[in-house]
C-alpha cells in the first residue's frame, strides 16, 4: 500500500513540540527507507501523546519522513488561558532506524510571536513576546523503550526572546549557543543524563514604565513619585550543566497521554480513580537532579551606575521520594557596585565576594504526594485540593526524623569585613534546634572602622561590639568564633553563655 500524505487536526501541548526540538543524533545504525510501518508508528505516537486529530503533517522524505507541525493550532488548548500563537511551521525529519531508534533531525526554527492576555489576575498580563533564532540547527536520537533521548546536540547562531508586556519591554539573547546531551537506562526503567549548554555571551535588557502599565486595575494606579526604569546586562562566558538520575520517563508519558485523551476537567472527573493512579506512579519516582551554572565578566549598567563581577556560580539540586531533598549554591567574586549606590563612610563594608548555600533534607516527598493524590476532587469547579486539605499535605513533607537544615560553609569579604559560618539544624515539632558557627578575621579593623562613622553611630554599636567580641572565642590566627545553639528547651546560647529564649 502505498504512504499517503497524513493530516491530523487536533491541537496539543506546546511542551510536545519542543520535545521534539531539542535533538541528537546516533551513529553505526542503519536508517530505513520510509514505509507504512513507520508512517503508522509515528501516526500512534501523535495520536497518542497530541490527541487523534494532531495539527501534524507527515510525508515520505527518503530517509525517513518530514513532519511539520501547526504551531497556532498546536497551542490552541491555551487560549483559554490567555495564551495564543501567530500561525507558524515547525519542520523535523524523523528518520526511523534498524536497531530500533529514532533520529529527529531539526533545522528549523521559524520566528514565533505569542500573544498573553490574563485578567483574571491582581495584577493583569496583557502582551506580545517573540522568539526568533537564526543558525539553528540539530538532532537527537529517540530511544522508544525508555521513552527518552539517547543523546543530544545542536546549535544556535543566535536566539533572542523580546517581550512586550504591560509597561514592560525587556530583551533576552544568547549568541553561539550549544548543547550536548547524553543518556542511558539504568535497568530499573529509570533514565541517567546529562546535558550541557555553552554560550560565548549573553545580554539582556529591561524597560519599564509604571505609567504605560494599560492593563493596571485603577485601584492599582502607580503612585506620582514612579518613575521609568531601565537596565541592561551583558555577560562573557556562561556554562550550564544538568544532570538527571534515576528519572522514570514511562509514567510521566503515561500521565501525559491520559491528559491528552481526558483533556476536560469533567472527564478527568468522570475516571478519577485512574487518573489518581497514573498520578501516583508518574511521581513515584526516586529521581535526582542537579543543575550548576557559571558566568564570567557580568557588567550591568542600571541608574546608579555599572556593577562589575568577574565570575558567579549558582548551583541547585533535588531528590524526591520518603528522603527528599533540595539545595541552593550562590558565589561571586570580583564585585563592585556603584560609587554613588552606597553612602561613602559604608563602601569598605560593601562585599566583593561571597559564597553562600544550603540544603535541607528529610522531605517525605512521598507521604505528601499520597496525602495530595488521597485529597483531590476533581468534581465540580471548586479547588482541586480545598485549603485544609494543603495543610495536610505539607505536613506530611516533614518527615518523622524532621528536616534537617545544613548551611554549607560560607564565606562574605570586603576590604573592611572577613566573616565565615557554617551551622546545622533541625526542625522538628514545630522548633529548631542546631549551632551555627561565625569566623571572623581583622574584627579589631571591623570595630575601628565602625567607630569611624560617627559619634551617633558608635553610641549605638559599641555595646553590641564590645558584647560580640566578650563573647567570642580567639582562634590560634587571631581570628574570633562564635558558635550559637539552640537547644530543646529553646535556650539559646553562644560559646556555652544562655543569652535567652530563641525567636525560632
């Protein structure tokens, strides 16, 4: 039987397409020439996952086949949430091969404009953002059996979001960016992987007018003193890495298909109990993440002047299951700020560098998740999960055991400060209780420094100066270390002295 060209028609998620986008592409496999068996596995795999009428046209294109995709009634479900796009093609060729991969090949990213119009808001969202990129290019290859890439590569010459939106217009663009993906199954249907993304420069720019703000509510109106703000940043090199372990990518499809089939809400209603199951497994998963990100030569002009940092970081992570957790990491170095930003007696104390992080852990993410799935009700119009209900569930986060909290040593400098701290809690019961450990180098030039500011100024700090230093401990370099505690019956004390109850 001969391969027709096939048309479907009913829209999708968004999220679909740019799956679809990101791309990678595999070696030593043989492609296939383009045949009804292949033209019915990727008919399944759109009705499946956009619906049975997906705005999706196939066509034979040895190797393999082109498909393009409606852009404006692929994200038609949205317009009832106050976001539509201009008729645009996304165009790929997916090329099936013998050891049962997938190739999807991109080169293609037309100009793409959405317009947002939400009112039913405090503060309502009405205009245009658009997307544009020039040099895009790449492929990835689809491993069906973990429902997942194998790898992933492409780039950008140059890509550039412009957004229009109530009294703000701001500008985002990225230019030579790259990414590299790769992945594997770990045996238990879970997906490891990893990706990176590389920009030799980023810039960014920012404009608002409180008083073109059209769709502000009059009781919303900006006060006479608002005045229009602008800034703008641009950056030198940024490096980003994610990595994903233990991700089980068959529920969350499975998940997403039921949505795709049960798209209302009366619908997902009428098969509640399946829902609530597919619910239950798609985050039932023990995964990890963690993503870390560098930027060098950061310079942002704003209307005090130029702040300068010559390299940050920002790291983040997270696990789910009975012993979840999450962390956050900030760093810079090199840090100035404008002269006119700080008052001249308080410049030395502005930092020019600091490190800084968290991360708590003992979240019973999965008695929440089941306390959550036990608590929908998708009868009605009313909140899916009634405000008592949210209560239990974040109840049920903390774990037995409590959560701990762990501050990661941490360090903040400036020509005239020198302090580290490092501390440990645990929240439990409704009370914390831990230590937190201060450092302090060149407090005696912290102190005369401070009395330096002024009569008025050291009236007032040179009882808490002198109380500080009476209770610290010197270290063997000269340096003064406080360690606070709070214990269970919630006194709290430093090196050893009870100073009172703990506001925790």
């Amino acid at each position: 039987m001969p391969i027709r060209r096939t048309r479907f028609a009913r829209p999708a998620a968004l999220a679909s397409c740019v799956a679809l986008a990101a791309l990678s592409a595999g070696a030593f496999a043989k492609d296939l020439p383009p045949s009804p068996d292949s033209a019915a596995k990727l008919q399944a795999f759109f009705a499946t996952y956009l619906g049975k009428s997906a705005p999706a046209t196939i066509s034979p294109a040895d190797p393999g086949f082109a498909v393009a995709f409606d852009l404006a009634a692929l994200t038609e479900p949205f317009r009832t949430a106050g976001l539509t796009f201009d008729p645009a093609t996304l165009k790929y060729r997916v090329v099936e091969q013998d050891d049962g991969l997938w190739r999807v090949e991109f080169a293609n990213f037309p100009t793409m404009v959405a317009h947002l119009h939400m009112d039913e808001r405090e503060q309502p969202i009405d205009g245009t953002e658009t997307f544009s990129a020039d040099g895009a290019k790449g492929q990835a290859l689809i491993d069906p059996a973990i429902g997942f890439w194998r790898n992933v590569n492409g780039e950008i010459q140059n890509f550039k979001v412009e957004a229009k939106l109530s009294g703000v217009d701001e500008a985002f663009q990225f230019s030579g960016l790259k990414i590299d993906g790769t992945s594997q199954a770990t045996g238990d249907g879970g997906v490891t992987a990893t990706m990176t993304q590389t920009a030799p420069n980023a810039a960014f720019r920012f404009d608002a007018d409180p008083g073109a703000n059209k769709t502000a509510k009059p009781g919303d109106a900006p006060s006479a003193d608002a005045q229009p703000y602008s800034a703008t940043v641009k950056t030198g090199q940024l490096v980003a890495n994610v990595k994903l372990d233990g991700l089980r990518t068959r529920p969350l499809l499975d998940l997403w298909a039921f949505f795709v089939a049960h798209p209302t809400r009366p619908e997902l209603a009428a098969n509640e109990a399946a829902f609530k199951s597919l619910v239950a497994a798609a985050l039932a998963s023990q995964a990890k993440a963690e993503e870390t990100a560098s930027v060098e030569k950061i310079a942002a002009q704003i209307p005090q002047g130029q702040i300068t940092i010559d390299s940050a970081k920002f790291g983040a992570s997270g696990a789910l299951g009975p012993t979840g957790a999450l962390g956050e990491h900030f760093e810079a170095s090199g840090l100035t700020l404008p002269a006119n930003l700080i008052p001249e007696p308080f410049k030395d104390f502005a930092p020019t560098e600091f490190a800084i992080g968290f991360r708590a852990s003992g979240l019973d993410v999965a008695s929440a998740v089941a306390e959550m799935i036990a608590d929908m009700h998708l009868a009605g119009d009313g909140p899916v999960v009634s405000p008592a209900d949210s209560a239990k569930i974040h109840a049920k986060l903390i774990g037995p055991d409590g959560i701990v909290v762990d501050i990661e040593p941490s360090h903040v400098a400036a020509p005239l400060l020198d302090l580290a701290f490092e501390g440990h809690f645990l929240y439990k019961g409704g009370k914390a209780t831990g230590k937190l450990t201060v450092h302090m180098r060149n407090f005696d030039k912290t102190q005369a420094a401070l009395k330096t500011l002024g009569p008025e100024v050291e009236r007032k700090i040179a009882p808490m100066l002198a109380m500080a230093k009476g209770l610290a401990k010197t270290d063997g370099d000269g340096s003064l270390t406080w360690v606070g505690e709070v214990g269970p019956d919630g006194v709290m004390k430093v090196n050893g002295l009870p100073l009172g109850k703990s506001p925790l």
